[in-house]
C-alpha cells in the first residue's frame, strides 16, 4: 500500500463557530465549508494548511460517535486521516495482514471522498482514517 501524505487530522469540538475562531483569527487559517455528514452523525469544517488539513468536527446529534468520544475524552484530537493512493488495495492488504478494521469497505465520508477507519487497537490508541480522494 502507498501513502501518499496526511490528509488531515481531525479535532473533536462541542462547537465548530467557537473552536474555529483560534483557527481563523489567531492562526489566519481561513475555513473552507462546512457540512453534513449524516453517516457520521457530525458537521465538519475543513481549515487547509498547506496540503493537509484541520478538520473539526461537532456532533449533529447527543448520541454521535463525536458526541460519545467529547463524553469519554473531552474535546481534542478525534482521528488522523491519510490519504492512500488506492483504499480498496490498503484494506485488502491490512485484512491479510490480519489488522482489524471498523469499516471492511469503503464507505463516503466528507468532500464526497471515499474513507474507512482502522480500529484504534491496532494503532496504541489512535483512530486512524484512509482516505482515496476521486
Ligand atoms: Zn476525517
């Protein structure tokens, strides 16, 4: 499998508005959208710095995966996502490695890009997110 950068690294926020201020107006990150992302149970913004990006998230909902991670762990660093040159081929080669994935396939996450997740097992405690963007 070919990793080709990280994608973005993603922050787990009770408020986007309130938390994106220290992004945008001390940083002078500007913001690039905001959306919906129903699967998720979330709104995220995406804040790009150079080829990668901040992405914070808020739970749409009090039982969202953001929701219940902000619960247990407070407000912090959610996921880091890489983005693969060809998903499909990463989770083939990580199954037969025997790594245990949340998502056996990919699926469509924010941007309309495919993702799938790796269980924080296998990474001492971090969520880690393929990405394959197009
Ligand atoms: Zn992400």
């Amino acid at each position: 499998m070919k990793i080709k950068k990280v994608d973005h690294i993603g922050v787990a926020v009770k408020n986007i508005s309130e938390a994106a201020r220290f992004y945008t107006d001390i940083l002078g990150i500007k913001m690039t959208g905001t959306e919906i992302v129903a699967d998720q149970k979330a709104k995220v913004s995406f804040l790009p710095v150079d080829d990668t990006n901040i992405e914070l998230l808020e739970s749409t909902e009090p039982d969202g995966p953001v929701a219940k991670f902000i619960e247990s762990k407070g407000e912090g660093i959610h996921h880091i996502a890489l983005h693969v040159e060809n998903i499909e081929e990463a989770l083939e080669f990580m199954k037969s490695k025997g790594v245990r994935l949340i998502d056996q396939k990919p699926r469509i996450g924010a941007r309309g890009i495919r993702i799938a997740f790796v269980h924080p097992k296998e990474t001492r405690g971090v969520l880690l997110e393929l990405c394959q963007e197009e």
